[in-house]
C-alpha cells in the first residue's frame, strides 16, 4: 500500500494524514465579466458590467481518495469546497467542504455512500442542461424564483445537495444503471420530518443516453410536502450533441403550487479547440399567470485540454410572472426582458 500524508492547513485539518491507495487533489477555477442591460436602479434604467465568480462552473477545490480493500471492494472519500474567486470566501454557507463531503464503498456489487452529496437530479441532469453543454452555466438559471408558502420550488429544478445521505448506486446491467438515496432529517422524536427519498434509473448506450428520476422532500414548510419528477436525454450525432430535459415540481398541500420546467439545446464542434452551442429554457407555473423564458447563445475556445475561454449572450423574457426578467445573477430587470453578455475563462487541474 503507498501510503500518502497530505499537509493541509490547520483551518481546515489538523494533523492531517491517510494511509490511502491513492488521494488526489482536484479543482475549478471560473471568472469573468458580465454586461446586463435594463438593470434595476435609483433612476429606474440602466447597465451594469460586473466581475463575476463562478458562472460557467462553480469555482471550487476538492480531494478525493480511495483505499483498495482487496476483493474488488474499495473504501472512497470525496470532501469539497467552493468559493469565490473574486473574494476568496468560501461559498456554501461558509462550510469548509460545502459542496460535498462523503465516505464509502464501492465495488462490482455497486456503491454506497454517506454524508452530504449531490440528489441524482443535481448529479445527472446537468448532462442533459445548458448549464453542462455550453459555458453559460448559471447564467441559463436565473428565471424569477417562485416562492409558494415560504417555500421556493426554483430550488428543487435543477437538484440540490442532500444532508445526513445515505446513497445506494448499482453496477451497470445491460447499459441500465439505477440507485436510491434517503436524506435523514435528525429531528429528535420524528423519524420521517425533514427526510427525503430520491430515486433514478439511467440507460446509456453508444450516443444515445436518457435519465428518469424521483424526489420526494417533507416539510419544506409548515404544512406541506415536494415531490419533483424528472425525466432527460442527449443523443451524440458526429460533432453534434442534442440534450434536453423536463422537471415538475410539486407541493402537497396549501395552493398545491406547481413549477414545470423545460430545457433543450444543441452543441457542435466545429474544431478540436471550438465548440458553439444554443438552447431555450421555459419555466410555467400554475400559481401565477404566465410564464418566463430564456435564450442561450456560446462559443467556448479551449487554450489547453485544462483551460478555455468564452463568450455567452442570453436573453430572459418574462410573460406575466409579476416578477422581472433576469438574464444574469444579482441584475434585476426593470422591464420584462433583460439581456446579458459574459467573456469568461476557466481553468481546471
């Protein structure tokens, strides 16, 4: 066994040192400048340009291990962070590992993993998103949020992080791949308050790949359950990709309010180093009249196999939301179409 001591800085791990098989260190860094017309000021009209951190991808940092237990069972680990470049704070509600952090097994009988992870919506469905299939990233996730009872269901469109997890992911049989997931709410008394239930089952098969997945989450408020059903696909066709994908959001009880959203696009690589790409993003709710829409336009430049530039133009249209159009993070619109323009690099080791 090699064995591997890893200094880490006393703000994060004391004393730190593993005997593993291998530990690997990993990263994103993603930053850039955006220009938003129609953004919300004192005079009620104008522009912003703004540095930005994270757009295309989350900035973030990571290690992730795994011990050979012999018998083709391995012990794996993964802990992540993310943060912002332009500041150099950690993001994810200050958590030194915000992003993940999660110890298990793994070997032909499957994987299993415990702690804090991504739901299997956050965790394959990007594949099947803008956000993974051009550098538009959060850019393409800024419809008006939409909150019922407290509650906004915007958060549970795109997955989420899942606390005190317990995941379950099978081997592939037959091109087919399938898991389970429990989130434990730790209320004291109550087994079931604050817990949730994710399942998924996946196909890949040459170019063609497609996902259905199932979220169950209690008492995201006082008196009312989430549902999210979730179904996505992407077919390669030579140096072109189409993707798309649909979720809908659910509340039990109250105004039993409702977010359905669709997503679909296309890439293609015209060169080794240039890809283009497009998509459309549409979002309806039933608690509100009317709906909200976004369009996405790239072109990403790879420098290196680890390092690109971009540029990504998108426009946000509102139909009647009662909420403005938001066509980039924190730029409020004082209309209901905003437009926004990003150059942006990225590096990844």
């Amino acid at each position: 066994m090699k064995k591997i001591v890893l200094a880490v800085s006393s703000t994060l791990v004391c004393g730190a040192a593993w005997a593993q098989s291998s530990v690997t260190l990993y990263g994103l860094i993603d930053a850039g400048v955006t220009y938003t017309n129609h953004v919300t000021d004192s005079s009620g009209k104008g522009a912003s340009i703004q540095f930005q951190s994270g757009v295309a991808q989350s900035s973030r940092w990571g290690m992730r291990g795994t011990e050979d237990l012999g018998g083709g069972t391995k012990a794996i680990f993964t802990l992540e962070s993310s943060f912002d470049v332009g500041t150099g704070k950690l993001l994810g509600g200050g958590a030194e590992f915000g992003l993940q952090s999660f110890v298990g097994l793994a070997g032909n009988w499957g994987t299993v993993t415990l702690g804090r992870q991504y739901d299997f919506i956050g965790y394959y469905f990007p594949a099947y998103a803008i956000a993974a299939n051009t550098p538009a990233g959060l850019m393409g996730w800024s419809l008006p949020t939409y909150a019922s009872g407290g509650y906004a269901l915007d958060n549970r469109v795109w997955g989420d992080l899942v606390n005190n997890a317990v995941k379950y992911e099978s081997p592939t049989i037959g091109g087919f791949t399938f898991g389970a997931m429990y989130g434990f709410g730790n209320i004291a008394g109550s087994l079931g308050q604050d817990s949730s239930s994710n399942f998924y089952v996946s196909y890949a098969n040459g170019p063609l790949s497609a996902t259905l997945a199932y979220m169950s989450i209690h008492n995201v408020t006082a008196t009312a359950n989430s549902v999210e059903y979730a179904a996505g696909a992407a077919y390669n066709i030579g140096k072109a990709r189409v993707f798309g994908y649909v979720t809908d959001v659910r509340l039990s009880s109250g105004d039993k309010a409702r977010a359905t959203t669709v997503e679909g696009g296309a890439s293609y690589q015209v060169t080794p180093a240039l890809s283009l790409a497009g998509g459309l993003q549409y979002q309806a709710r039933n608690n509100d009249v009317g709906s909200a829409n976004q369009v996405i336009l790239s072109a990403d430049y790879f420098l290196s196999k680890r390092t690109d530039v971009y540029l990504v133009g998108t426009l946000a249209h509102d139909h009647g939301f009662g909420t403005q159009a938001e066509a980039a993070l924190g730029a409020s619109s004082n209309t209901d179409v905003q437009t926004a323009v990003r150059i942006g690099i990225r590096h990844k080791f």
